[in-house]
C-alpha cells in the first residue's frame, strides 16, 4: 500500500517550493513505496539520495529570463545535456530499464538482442537507449529538443534518433502493425501536454507494442493539468496525474502492470549548473512496469 502520510508530505513540499519558494521538510530520503505484483520479477528500489553533504558552489544559473513561459521545446533546449548531470546514477530508472533487459533476455525471440524499442523523450540518450542499445537491440530514441539529440548523437552512435513529439509520433506509425518489443517513457510526458494527452499518449504506444510487449513509464505523480509551474527556473506549463491515475492510465491503455512504485529523488541540478540551489526540490517519482498481454487464439481458429 501507498504510505499516503509521506506521499502527501512530498507533494505538499513539491508545491510549496512550486509556488511558495520558502523552505520546505524534505521528506525522508528512504520514502519508496514498492507493490511488485502477481507474477513481476522486479525488486523494489530504494530511493535516490539526495545532494552530496557538502555541494559545490553553483555556477551562474543559465536558466532563461524566469518569467518567459517556454514551450516544452525550449525548455529542454535550455537545459541541455546537463540534464543528464542532474539524473545521472538515478537508481530507480536504472532498475527499470534492468527490468526490460531482463524480460528481454527471457524472451526467445529477443534473447540474443533485435527487440525494437522506442525510448519516448530520450533526452541526451543516456542511460536509456544506451543501456538497451549495448544490450544488442534496436533502439530509436525521439524527442522534439535538438539540443537533447545533438547530445544522443554523439554519445550513442549505435542507436537512432528522431526530432518529433511523440503525438505526431503515434499518429504516423498507428495505421501499422503493432511492432515493437518494448517502449520506454522516462520522464517525458509532462511539459507541454495535458492530461487528455498523457492518457491519449500511453494508449496509443501501448497500440504500437506487441502483444507480449513492454511498457516501461515513469514521471513526477502530481495531479495537475496545464499547470503553470517553474522546473529548474524555467516557467512552463505541466501537467501530470496521480500515482494511482498513472497506474489506472497504463492499464486503461489494456497494458497489465507487473510493478508500480513511488520514490523520491533530488536532481543534482544546481551542480549542473542548470539552475540556481533554491530552484531545486525534491521530486516524487512514480515507475510503472506494465506488459501487452498475448491474445489467446480462439478454439475454433
Ligand atoms: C525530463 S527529460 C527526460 C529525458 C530522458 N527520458 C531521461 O530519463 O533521461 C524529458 C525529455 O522528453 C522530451 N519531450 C518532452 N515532451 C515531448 C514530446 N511531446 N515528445 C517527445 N519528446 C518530448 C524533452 O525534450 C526531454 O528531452
């Protein structure tokens, strides 16, 4: 069960420090809630430390004028390849993208490599299409910041990469057959959609997966939708769901979960030098490891 009392001091801390910027408790590092299900091979994670004891002095924020609204695009322009500084050794998403390796591995059909696997935001294309890419497979990542493929392309030449939001994305590839083996979502269906567009987005991936296939989803669970917030000193309108709308998002897109959990995680954005201390928080985290059943033939075929 989800410790709602520590879930709850998260997401109020998140929105103070959204709207208030005072100082806010910080919740317990170690605050994971983890439900393997029925049949789920994955272990629950512990949560992500925070800063180190004693951080370096942040450069000079190279955070954009605060109160421009940037569109999704230009927020990730923005930031940059840093972004990857800020999350690097996030263990929660490593575990994940695990996860998908081992199911993989398990899976004659992909065991040697070859599964087709679209990572939805890749940002700078580490660790995600990295990892699954060294794996053997093949691995398109997408993504509508060129400064976050520029980044993908030079430091994972044995994947591919294309400039598109993943809405146009879904609705080139939907007339096809179902192809892919996996998809992956990490942190990457937040700024610049709605919620409409969060639960319209997981359906129509889980439409392009096989049936047999994975979905692996991960973002910040705070209920909003088109939200104007600042992340990392850039204003931008957000939207995101619960952790239990996330979940029921997933198997309303007909994907059965094998694991949901909640944690906790501080960038390390300030080190970065994306943005000033203050303009840090804390971040609820929710991952979501969901399957495409395979469609039993009928009898009589
Ligand atoms: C928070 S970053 C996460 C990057 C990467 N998934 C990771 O975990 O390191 C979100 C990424 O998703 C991309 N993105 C945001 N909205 C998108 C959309 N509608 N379609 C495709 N990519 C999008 C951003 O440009 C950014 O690179």
């Amino acid at each position: 069960m989800i410790d709602f009392r520590h879930l709850l001091a998260t997401v109020l801390a998140f929105f103070n420090r959204l709207f208030h910027r005072g100082p806010t408790p910080a919740p317990a590092a170690d605050d994971v809630e983890a439900r393997p299900k029925s049949g789920g091979t994955a272990t629950p994670e512990t949560a992500s430390a925070s800063s180190p004891a004693t951080a370096p002095a942040a450069p000079e924020s190279a955070a954009p004028e605060p109160t421009t609204m940037l569109t999704a695009a230009e927020v990730f322009d923005s930031v940059g390849p840093a972004y990857e500084d800020a999350f690097t050794g996030l263990p929660t998403q490593a575990a994940a993208i695990d996860w998908l390796v081992q199911q993989l591995k398990a899976d004659p059909a992909t065991a040697q490599g070859g599964a087709k696997i679209v990572d939805v935001g890749c940002g700078t294309g580490r660790p995600t299409c990295s990892v699954l890419a060294d794996a053997g497979h093949s691995v398109t990542g997408i993504d509508i910041s060129e400064a976050m493929l520029a980044a993908a392309r030079t430091r994972v030449p044995n994947a591919q990469f294309e400039l598109i939001d993943v809405r146009a994305f879904i609705e080139r590839e939907k007339g096809q057959p179902a192809s892919l083996d996996a998809v992956t979502v990490f942190f990457s269906l937040i700024a610049g959609v709605t919620q409409d567009d969060i639960r319209l987005v997981l359906s129509g991936l889980a439409g392009l997966i096989k049936p047999g296939g994975y979905l692996v989803f991960s973002t910040v669970p705070i209920p909003i939708n088109n939200g104007p917030i600042k992340w990392m000193g850039r204003s931008v309108e957000v939207s995101s769901l619960s952790p239990e709308e996330g979940v029921a998002a997933v198997k309303a897109a007909g994907l059965e979960v094998k694991y949901d959990a909640v944690t906790t995680f501080k960038p390390r954005a300030a080190e970065a030098g994306i943005c000033q201390p203050d303009e840090v928080w804390e971040e609820p985290h929710l991952f979501v490891y969901a399957q495409k059943p395979v469609v039993a033939a009928s009898a009589s075929s």
